[in-house]
C-alpha cells in the first residue's frame, strides 16, 4: 500500500532535499553516548570487536531547536552493545508523530538535549538479543514503542518494548500503529469508558490519532463520531468512519455539534489546547469526558513561535473542582511519551489493538512514506496538514545514481544556505517578530517551487491548526 | 435491621428532642406554594374538594439557614393536586444526604429558599397516579429520588423519579440506597471505568457513600479497598470490605498508602475538597482518576462557619491542563444533585444496583431510625460522623404518650430557647469569630447529657471531618 507511493516520493525528494548533509560529514562527529535512560541511541562500547568497528549506520540527528533544516542525516559507526533484556532491530520504517514537530521546536520535554535522535515508533526486525530476554529471537519482524531514539537503521529497545507484527501486517502497517492506535484506545476506552449509543467529537479527523479513533468508536455499537477536517478530506473520513463531518475552516464547530446534538457530547478528543479546550468543555453532557493530548495550537510556522506558545499558555485551560462537580464533568489529560514506566497497561492495549486489527476492525491509513532524506518534506507535510492518514519514513537507502546526483545538488544547496546564514545571522538580534518573519521568508520559495497553488505561510498555518494530530 | 434500632432511637428522642415545635404551632403558618421545579412540595388547588380540606400530613422545613434547629415539623392541609406523569407517594422512610446539611447552612444551591422542604430521597407506597402514568399503580412500594421535598409524609413526584421496591427489600433500606448507591456506582462505574486489580481511595468508608463503594468495590475483581475511618469502626468497614483500613486521625492516610502501594492508586473518591483533593491528586497513578464529589471539609460546626468555607476556597483544587497531559491523570467532578436532568442515565443504573442487590452483593448498612421529631439528632449523628452507614428518618406517629411528654418538655426547651435568644441577640453584632464561639456554648451542655466522653466541639469537628458522608 504504501510501498506504491515510495517512488514518486523518492523523485521528489531528489528535487526538494534540503535537510540533509552529505554522507561524508557527519564522520567528523562522533557518536554521541547517551545517558543511561537513552538505551534507544545505541553508545558505543570500550572493548570494540573488529566488527563492531566497521559497523555502520544511518541515523537522522536533531542538531538544534528549530526548522525543518534541524533534523540531518549523519552515519555513525560502531556496532552497539546488548545490555541484559535488550534488543537490537534493524529499522525497516519509522513512523512521524505531532511530538516530533514539537521537539524540533524545543517544545517537547521527552526528548533529551540535541544532538539527539527522534522517533517513538518504528517496525523492523530482531537482530541481536541480550540476556535474559527469553521472548524475542533474532529473525522476529517487531514494532517499537519508545520515549525517542528510533528514527535510525539501527536502534537498542528493551525487548519490553517490542511487539511482533502479527502475519499480514506490513512493515509501513506495524511502523504507523503504535503512537495513533495506542493514544486513542486509551483515550477512548481508559479515560473516555465509550459505551454504546454515545457521541465523540474527534479533532483533525484526518490525521493519525483522528483515523484510529474513529476506526476504534466504530467497534461500539451506534457511537455518533464528530470529525473536523477540511472540506476536501471529507469523503476520505466519511469513508473512515466520521458520522458528521465538520469543515472547520468555513464552520464554527461548536455551532454545527449543537445543531445535530443540542445537550452536547459524552467525549471529545482534544489536540489543540487553549481556547478550543474551553470550547469543549463546554460543550459536554453531564457525565461527559474532556480529553485533551496536545497543545497543536501551539505550533505556528517553522520555528518555535513565542507568540503562539504565550497565546497558548494564557488560553491554558484551568479548571476548579467545584465547576466539575456541578457540570458533572471529567477533563483528563494524556500523552503516550509521559506513560513509558506504564509498559504492562501499553501491552495489554496493544493486544487488544493487534486482536482488532486480526478481525479487520482497524487498520492503519499511510498517508505518504518517505526517505530519512526527506524527513524535513514529510515533517512539514504533516505540520501543514496535507496529511490524510499517517507519514512514515523508510529507511531503505537511496539508488546509488541518486545519491550521486543529491550529493551534487546538496553541494549547491549548502553554499546557498551559507549565503543565507550570513543574512540571516546579521537579522538574528532583531527581536521574536523578526525571527518569525525570517521563517517567511526562507518558506515561501520553496514552496513556491513545489505548490501549485502558493499560500501565504500565516493563512496555511492558521487553517491547518484543527487539521492533524 | 434498622427497624431494630428504633425504638432504643425512639428513647432517645424523649431526652434529645430539641429541634420541633409543638403540633400546635405550624398551623399557624399557611402552606406554601412552591416554584413550578418544586413539583415535590405539594402545591395547594385552588379548588378545593371536601376530602382535600381535611388532609393533613407533616412535614419538614428547613426555616432558614443556620443550625440542626432551623429544621422544624409542621402540619400541612390540603391534598396535593397531581398534574399528568405525577404519583403521590405515602412516604414511609427518608434518607439524609451530606447535602441535607449543606443545604440547611445555605451551602446547598439545588435547594430552593427557605421555607422549603428538604429531602432527596425516600421510601414509600404510592397513593394516586396522575394521568399519563403507565407504569405505576396505587398500591406499588417505591424508592424515590428528588432533588428536595421528599421529607414529608406525603410527596408528589414526577413517576419516572420513582423505582419500584423489590421483594425482600425494606422500606428503610430503601430509603438508605438511593443517592449512596447511584453516587458510588457513577463515580466508580462511569468516571472511574473500575476493572480488575485496581486499587481505589475510600474516604469516610464507615458513611453512606463509602459503605456503598466498598460494596461496589467488591463486586469487581481482586479491587484493593483503601478506606479511612476512625479506629473504632475499623472492624466495621474490613468486614464490610475494606482491605487496608486507615485511622486518619492518628496517621498521614497519603504515607499509609504510598507503603502499601508505592506507584499510588488507579481511583480516588474524594469527598473533602480542599487541601484533601490536592493530595489526592498527587496520590494517582499514571492513568489514575481522581473523583471529588463533595467539599465536607467547608462544615465545621452547627452554622455556617465562614473560615472553614474560605479555607475550603482557598484551598480549592485548580488544575492546569498540561498537568493532567505530563501526568495522565484525569480529575472528574459528580454530584448527584446536579444530575437531575439525567434520569435514563440514573434509572439505568439504578437497575444494575438492583440486581446486585437482589444477587446480595450490595446491601445498605442502617445506622440508626429516627423520628421526624428528632431529625436534629440524626443530623448531628450524621455531622459528628458518629454513624456507621446510613441515618434515616420514619415518618411513623409518636405515641399519644410520648406526645403529651414531649409537648411538656419541648414548652421547657421553648422557654430556655427564648433566654438564650436574647443573651445570643445582644452578641450578635459581634462579628464572626464570636458567632462561632456562641455555636460551642450552646452546644456543649447539650452534648455532655447524653455522651460519656464529652468532647471540645473543636476537637471533634477536626476528628469528624474525614469521617462521614
């Protein structure tokens, strides 16, 4: 399924790739050794074997806070060492998530300090298993669950969490579940006790978290899903599941739920934050549940938009227990990255999910699957909410004419990007409003480049605000 | 059961009595008209038929707000006209409710000014059917739900607030289930969503609520029961069901618990407020529900004490949402009283509650009868949180005796009533702090003719505080 797309990806990548460097460079950096709660970035070990020498592998680094240009692919050398309950995995493909967005931003507390590696899921197979790991062989073909560290062709897990992909499921399938599916079945049906006969308003319909959960109301009988998207993903969620599909940017939501559900809703799902928390805390029933599991109205343009995260801050939701008590309500916070000491409750959801999955129940949409060259395209893909299902990143090398002809292109790009680093190093002190103008700028012609129809950068982000999760 | 505490109860009220007025005296005063929500308080007809002019039946009303005195029995006339979907029910049994006694300090806003007829739930055969009602009959012995007016000897109710009796059950132990039984079952059944292995806060559990969530509790697999309470009714609630008891008054309950169970707890019902429901929070595990339903920390003393409700305020629990996203925590709000629109969702479970009740898992635990008369006592008993399950109220006649008795002794009370009166007039411009000094005076040589070990009103405020619901 997704595997068709890979191609026509790969062309574009050849004429879009900006984020990476070429592959000689990053030799010069060293692998970096993580702290002891980093077991995903593999460290380097004191006694090297002559294999673990010449071992080799790609891993896309976050350098820094900041724009898509932040995330670059580097080589790393050194085949890591096992600890006791460990597991190395070959990365066949990586999935993309609104927390990575977040950490490129600096925004995101899960992740340690750059250089780091992202990435919280990613599907592969068993390699290497240290002791006492009784319940994974090497050949076993797994999905990861983990804080970060798995957007390279080589990652150390705890076996804990690792679970094998049942058979029929494909490398891009087992890559896209783990986030999205584990998110919304806890929401739904830990926090949310989604019965039947009740309604749900799912935000960003279309995006990742939005699909699983609408396919994951679908299995209770006779739930209502609300699901905002733009006009044009209507039929694609309609087809999904969504009972009502709202177009938010031509609609005031609240407005459209009342209409079909004048006393409100049981659960709404909540990505955004700010004020549109308080919109739908308004909108529950009595015995109503707000979950809430972002703040993607804080993501504004490239780079971290303090004028977005203080609107953000002062819209914060903030609730006293008496308000609670006479609506009779609940507002429950999740965030999957703030739950991995939780790998029992993960498991036992993450059974349920594959049961449902063996059943033909849910099933993971990919929206796009690119190179890790490309991870800067599908980053902004997914924060432009161009997405209709996941992005995912396969870690399949480049054609080796590509590469030359990228080494080439990538040789231009660096010089074009030193110009544009003077420039912008002479503008850096001229305060946060300039900074975001810079964004602009630096935008718009690559866009330009690529869009048929070009938006401004503040319209785009203004519309794709309520679109993905 | 309870009918076996009567008549020691009835004993009792002969010394104790101290609330009513004589028979006499209500006449004087006109019934009152109640607002059309008010459908409880049986309004007089303006066309009046012989039989109704002589219908007589006595009530409970709450005068104004202040202590266990400003609940006072009078005689009411007239029979109440029925409007379509309407029953008149002979009540036999009332319920008293934490609310009652907020309500009777004016800290109760679902209960309408005074004068007005307290009482949210009773037992009782019904009478007449207004038309429209399908599914009772004269005749049928009913629990009723309300949101007031239900403490009187004769009640109207919208038929759908009525629940029939089933065989074997008591009409005191009908009176006693329905707002412990349905607040419990809400909170740990649909906030909650109680599996197996979980491990649930009980406040108060020797109370009305904390006798029925215990009960609850049990029904479910291998759930771990933390419950508080004083140490003399310690052997109560471990049979009852509790599986770690906890004298909160001579130990830090949130240290108990972190021994028994470092991670924290999965549910916490909390019906302090205040300072308590911050540690409450801190209390969860990942994934954890926190459930306030009440704020007894605000009713210190007979009146309205306004240190313990700006203490309560101040200390009221606000949460920020990315709290409860870094945490996944969720904090839900219930109050029965506020859920009043909601009778498909109370009926429904309502019915679960009674086929557990008919399969003998759940069962209400009377605490002590008591006449009309003496609902100041039950009240106090039920402050003072010197109860062991429910307080309840019968509506049956004292004895001609007694009466007389009672008259000769209430005339006594009546004139000692009036110097204190006028002592308490001179005082009353005296600010706060002395109106609650007044409150000890009055109580404490009441107290210390009926208890052995007489205790500082203080003391046993701050003693009974966690104690009861």
């Amino acid at each position: 399924m997704s595997g068709e797309d890979a191609p026509a990806q790969q062309q574009n990548a050849v004429d879009q790739k900006q984020e990476t460097k070429p592959a000689e460079e990053p030799k010069a950096e060293p692998p970096k050794t993580e702290s002891a709660e980093a077991a995903a970035t593999p460290a380097a070990t004191t006694e090297k074997a002559p294999e673990e020498e010449t071992f080799t592998y790609r891993a896309l680094v976050l350098t820094g806070y900041g724009g898509y240009d932040k995330v670059k692919l580097q080589v790393k050398k050194g085949k890591p060492a096992l600890k006791a309950g460990e597991v190395l995995v070959r990365v066949k493909v990586c999935g993309l998530n609104f927390a990575d967005l977040m950490a490129r931003q600096g925004l995101y507390d899960r992740l340690p300090s750059p250089p780091v590696t992202p990435g919280m899921e990613c599907s592969g197979v068993v390699e290497a298993v240290g002791e006492e790991v009784t319940d994974r062989k090497v050949g076993d073909k797994v999905m990861v669950l983990n804080r970060f560290g798995l957007w390279q062709e080589v990652a150390v897990v705890p076996a804990s969490h690792t679970f094998l992909i049942p058979d029929g499921m494909s490398f891009e399938e087992a890559a896209a579940l783990p986030v999205n599916y584990i998110t919304a079945y806890l929401m739904l049906f830990d926090f949310g006790n989604l019965r039947p006969n009740q309604s749900v308003l799912v935000h960003a319909a279309a995006g990742g978290v939005g699909i699983a959960a609408t396919q994951l109301c679908k299995t209770v009988k006779d739930v209502a899903v609300f699901g905002t998207a733009s006009a044009s993903k209507h039929e694609a969620i309609s087809q999904g599941g969504v009972t009502h599909a709202i177009d938010y940017r031509t609609k005031d939501y609240v407005e459209e739920v009342r209409k079909i559900s004048p006393k409100g809703l049981d659960i709404i799902l909540d990505p955004l934050g700010g004020s549109d928390t308080h919109k739908a805390y308004n909108l529950l029933k009595p015995m109503g549940k707000l979950i809430t599991y972002g703040a993607a109205n804080m993501l504004a343009g490239q780079r971290k938009n303090l004028i977005a995260v203080a609107k953000n801050w002062y819209h914060q939701f903030s609730i006293h227990t008496l308000s609670l008590i006479q609506g009779n309500k609940s507002v429950c916070g999740f965030h999957l990255g703030y739950l991995d000491g939780e790998m029992e409750l993960i498991t036992q959801a993450m059974n349920t999910i594959l049961d449902l999955y063996k059943q033909g129940k849910v099933k993971p949409r990919i929206d796009s699957t690119c190179l890790f060259l490309q991870v800067g395209d599908a980053m902004r893909k997914m924060q432009e909410r161009n997405n209709i299902g996941k992005v995912i990143l396969t870690t399949e090398p480049m054609p080796e004419e590509e590469k030359k002809e990228e080494a080439k292109k990538e040789d231009k790009k660096e010089d074009k990007k030193k110009e544009e680093k003077k420039k912008d190093d002479k503008k850096k002190d001229d305060g946060k409003k300039e900074e975001k103008k810079d964004d602009k700028k630096k935008e718009e012609p690559k866009k330009e480049e690529k869009k048929e129809e070009p938006k401004n950068e503040e319209e785009k982000n203004e519309e794709a605000k309520k679109e993905e999760k």
